[in-house]
C-alpha cells in the first residue's frame, strides 16, 4: 500500500549532492527534516497537478500559493521558483521547523526569498493576501478532530481565497487505511523510510501513527515523526467542505500501471472513486472551488 505519494520524479536535491550523501545517513548524524522531505514529499508533481488542474478548471494563472501546516515551506519554496510574478505565504504553529525551512530551503533561494512569507501561527489565522490555490497537505487537516473543528476550518479557508480560489487537501483509504502496519520502503539515498500505522479506534476515528527511519548501519531514529489524527472518510470530508459554503468539490484519484495497484502519480477526476474501489490503498486528491 502507497501510504504517501512515492517520489517518481525530478529529487528536490541535486543529483551529485544526492550522491555524496548516499553512504552518511545513521540515526545520530541524520537530520529527520531531510529524511522527510526526501521520503515523503514530491513538490514539483504537487505543484505540477495544482497548477494544470487549476488552470483547466478556472481557465486562470494562479499567482499567489499559501501552504498550511506548512513545515519545513519546501513546497511553498518550489512554487515560487516558477517566476518573479509568484508569491507563497506558509503557515505553521512549529518554531524549530519553520527556521529549519528557512535555512535549508527558502535562503537558498536568494532574491526569490523575499517572495516567501513564512508564519508561526495557527492555520485559521488570516494570511497577508487571498489565495488562488491553498493546500493543507500530507493528511495534516487530520489534527481537527471534530466536525466543529474541521468545519471552522474549511470556512476560514473559502473566506479567505481569492475569488475562484481552490483548496486542495489529500488523502488516503481502503481496506488497509487503518489496519495496524508497518510499512517500508527503501530510499534510493540509503535509508528506510517506516510508515508505523500504530492504533485505530473505531468508536471516535482517533488514528495514531509514526514515522521511523532505519539505516545501513543497522541504527534506527524511531518515532522521529507522529501523528495524533482523526481517520476522515472522503465523504465526511466532502459533506464538510459543502457545508462550508464551497461551490463546487472534485476528487481526483492516483491512477496505476500495473497489476499490483501501484500508484504512478497521474491523477484523473473520479467524483464517485470507481477506479479505486477494489484497492487495498488509494491516494487521491480533493479539489474545492470557491
């Protein structure tokens, strides 16, 4: 099972960088914020599928990109990279891992920096300027775990998007979505990434999970990231969504090549998830319109 989009494309570091750092990584020299983001984070085919989808479904450009829950910004950082006239703002409540951000990814950008706003405040905080694509990435909307909550949330966003603006969060289900697992997956920079599907109650959809990593010299950062969530079904999420005042909600479901169900990374709107239906895990976006 596909827990997160798997890397496919273009790395977020330079291929000779990525090869002097191949043989380093052991739990006390790793950095848990370079793991992630070499594990778990694909920016430029995040931003490649927003940015194609947006323009098809509003026949606009999209300019101004805000990041809730926003980490370490990379995507915010990859999405002003597409020229002088793009600007990201980021949100996120983590001091530590908002400076790391700025060190290792926005600074880096040099001039284009200063199109970057990053903020250490709750995601329902209002940003500097509306949105034309918001996203709240990687399950991390999962932390509301109320329909209040989640509710307040998803109106804040609609107020605030730019008119014809677009919130995009993911997602993942199927059979295997809550089960208890782990799952590995290798990293071609020289380690394994562990997606710890650790508890499930399915009384209140309270859903704790970790990420490890495990590497070459049989050394392990356990529990480097962790998650308590609440479980949200697609049809929970669209049914909040509606009652936050969007016009319009769209799912677009990861696509497979082959018969193993893995995920290629090409999204195709299915409203009702027909593609899907039979697989043990899916990974698929929803897309809501203001």
């Amino acid at each position: 099972m596909q827990q997160f989009r798997s890397r496919r494309n273009q790395p977020s570091l330079h291929t000779a960088t990525r090869k002097k750092r191949a043989h380093k990584y052991t739990a006390r020299t790793a950095d848990k914020h370079e793991l992630y983001q070499l594990a778990v984070q694909s920016p430029e085919a995040d931003l490649e599928f927003l940015v194609k989808a947006y323009k098809k479904i509003t026949g606009r450009v999209a300019t101004h990109f805000r990041e809730d829950f926003c980490g370490t910004a990379l995507l915010a950082c990859e999405w002003v990279k597409q020229g002088a006239k793009y600007s990201a703002e980021g949100f996120d409540l983590d001091a530590k891992t908002l400076a790391w951000g700025w060190k290792n990814n926005v600074t880096p950008l040099e001039a284009a920096s200063d199109r970057i706003v990053l903020h250490e405040a709750d995601v329902r905080e209002k940003g500097d300027k509306p949105a034309h694509i918001r996203v709240a990435q990687n399950f991390s909307y999962c932390v509301f775990k109320t329909r209040a909550e989640l509710l307040d949330y998803f109106k804040r966003v609609r107020s605030e998007l730019a008119p014809g603006g677009m919130f995009a969060i993911d997602i993942y289900g199927g059979n295997e979505g809550t089960e208890k697992l782990e799952e590995e997956r290798k990293i071609e920079e020289g380690f394994t990434y562990v997606w710890d599907q650790y508890e499930y109650l399915p009384g209140n959809g309270h859903y704790t999970c970790y990420i490890h990593f495990r590497f070459k010299d049989g050394s392990e950062m356990k529990r480097a990231f962790a998650y308590d969530w609440r479980f949200w079904t697609m049809p929970e999420l669209k049914d909040v969504l509606s009652d936050a005042g969007f016009s319009e909600i769209q799912s677009w479901f990861e696509q497979s090549d082959d018969d193993e169900g893995e995920g290629n990374g090409i999204y195709k709107r299915d409203d009702a998830g027909r593609s899907s239906r039979d697989c043990a895990g899916w990974v698929a976006y929803i897309l809501a319109l203001k």
